[in-house]
C-alpha cells in the first residue's frame, strides 16, 4: 500500500524546486496534486504533465499565495476540483537579502506578506475543510534561519521564525480535531532560491556544513512525506531541521 494513496495534497509555490520535489514524492505514494504557483505558465504545466505520467490527477492553479481572497478562491476551486484536501504543504516563499540597513520597507512587507501572510492564508482557506473531515495534515516550509538567524536575512528570518510559532499554535488549537502541523526547516538546498547566492560564499556555506554539501530537494520531500503521511501519526507542533548538522 502507498503511503499516500487516495490522498489529495495542496502544494503552494510547486511549479519547481522544494515544492516540486514534494509533488513528484507525495505522486509516487498516491497522492493527487493541486499544486499553485503565481503563474500558470510553461513550468507549471511541465510540472502537471511530469505529474499526470505518474498516474494520479494533478492540476496546476496561478494563485499568489500572500494575498487572502485569491486564497479562498483558489481553494474554493480545488475543493470542487478534487473533492478533498488531506495535506497541505506552504511552501511558497521569496528572498529579499540585505542588511537592515539597507533594507527597504518594500523589501521587509513583501517577505512578510509571501512567507508568513501565505501560511496564514492557506491554513485558514483549508481549516473548514479539514475540520469538517476530522483530519488533515498540515506541514509549513521554515528555515534554519527561522531558527538561528541569519546576518542579511532578518525579513528572511523573521518570517520563518513567525512560521514556527504559528505551526505550533495552531497543532495545539486543532489537534483535538484530528489535524496536525507541522514545519520543516531546510538548510542550504540546491535550488534556484540558492543559485542567486555568489559562487565564493555558496561555497563559505558548503565548508561550514558538517556534512559538507548542500541537501537536495528530494531530501526534503522525504521528511515531507513522513510529515504528510500516517508515519508521523501522533507527531504534531514539531520542526524537524534538514540540514546535514549544520543547525544542531
Ligand atoms: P524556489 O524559488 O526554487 O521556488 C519557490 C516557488 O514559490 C517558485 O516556484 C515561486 O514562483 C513560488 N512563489 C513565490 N512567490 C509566490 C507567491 N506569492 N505565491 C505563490 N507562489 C509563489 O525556492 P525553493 O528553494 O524551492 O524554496 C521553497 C521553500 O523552501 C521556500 O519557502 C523557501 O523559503 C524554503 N527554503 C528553501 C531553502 C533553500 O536552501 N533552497 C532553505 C530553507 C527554506
């Protein structure tokens, strides 16, 4: 039996990197994919085609997850699209690196609204649904530096950090309806996110990283798949760190 079989994932920022990584795993147990990116362009119908060969029902929606109404719409629309939604995955998410220095306000409200406002947004659009099943998994994208801090990212961190506190609020608020949450916080993973960092400090991270290389998307999809799944089944509130010991 796969662990996701007849299962329905909501996947946010899922045209490529973490996300995808997370669909591609959660369609190879069984699950069907509505995944949202803030476009529905030729990546994201890539990604639904590479999802449909695998033999569940996957469908791509632009949706930009830091606003609230479009969220309640684009949920709205895959409940009736799919019927269902057991696990829902925020991963959607942006950097805007700087010191606070020089850090515009611009660049701390769109961090904010992108990181924290989306999980908020999506949590509460899938709640009813969820309640109304009396079950449902929810699992958060954080980071490391949601953790630690990170000089250059406070808007970064900061946001993280926040998704951290509401995982935990809301695992206490909604576990006795059978719905869990969780967050997951990578480390330094090889994906276009970190293709904007510079050659000489990519590489600073890779020699500071026990394990001495960055993790790839698909490790995170596993930890993901654990989360999503009965595997976890009475684990709820918890952040688990995937970052080859660099954050221990
Ligand atoms: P990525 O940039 O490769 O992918 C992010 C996706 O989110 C993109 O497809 C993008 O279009 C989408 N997106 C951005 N803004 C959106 C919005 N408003 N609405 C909907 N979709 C939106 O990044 P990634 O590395 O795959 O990161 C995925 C998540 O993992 C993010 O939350 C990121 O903060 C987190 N994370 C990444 C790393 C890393 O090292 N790559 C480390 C820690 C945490």
């Amino acid at each position: 039996m796969k662990l996701l079989q007849g299962k329905t994932a909501i996947i946010t920022g899922a045209s490529r990197g973490i996300g995808k990584a997370i669909a591609i795993k959660f369609a190879e147990e069984g699950c069907d994919i509505a995944f949202t990116d803030l476009f529905y362009d030729d990546i994201a119908k890539a990604t639904e085609a590479e999802l449909k060969a695998m033999g569940v029902k996957a469908q791509g929606y632009a949706s930009d997850a830091s606003k609230f109404d479009d969220t309640q719409k684009v949920v709205d629309q895959i409940i009736a699209d799919f019927g269902a939604v057991d696990v829902l995955i925020n991963n959607a998410g942006i950097t805007k690196d700087t010191l606070l220095m020089r850090m515009t306000e611009d660049q701390w409200d769109a961090v904010i609204q992108v990181n924290l406002k989306s999980v908020f947004n999506f949590t509460k659009a899938v709640q009813t649904i969820m309640l109304k099943q009396r079950s449902g998994s929810i699992v958060n994208m954080s980071s490391v530096v949601g953790v630690s801090g990170n000089a250059g990212q406070s808007n970064y961190s900061a946001s993280k950090a926040g998704i951290i506190g509401f995982t935990k609020s809301i695992a206490k608020e909604l576990g006795s309806r059978g719905i869990r949450s969780n967050a997951i916080a990578p480390g330094f993973i090889i994906t276009e996110m970190t293709a904007k960092i510079p050659e000489d400090a990519r590489k600073q991270w890779e020699a500071s990283i026990p394990m001495k290389r960055g993790g790839t998307p698909e490790e995170v999809a596993k930890v993901a798949l654990f989360f999503a799944s009965d595997l976890s089944s009475y684990v709820s509130g918890q952040v688990i760190t995937v970052c080859g010991a660099m954050n221990t």
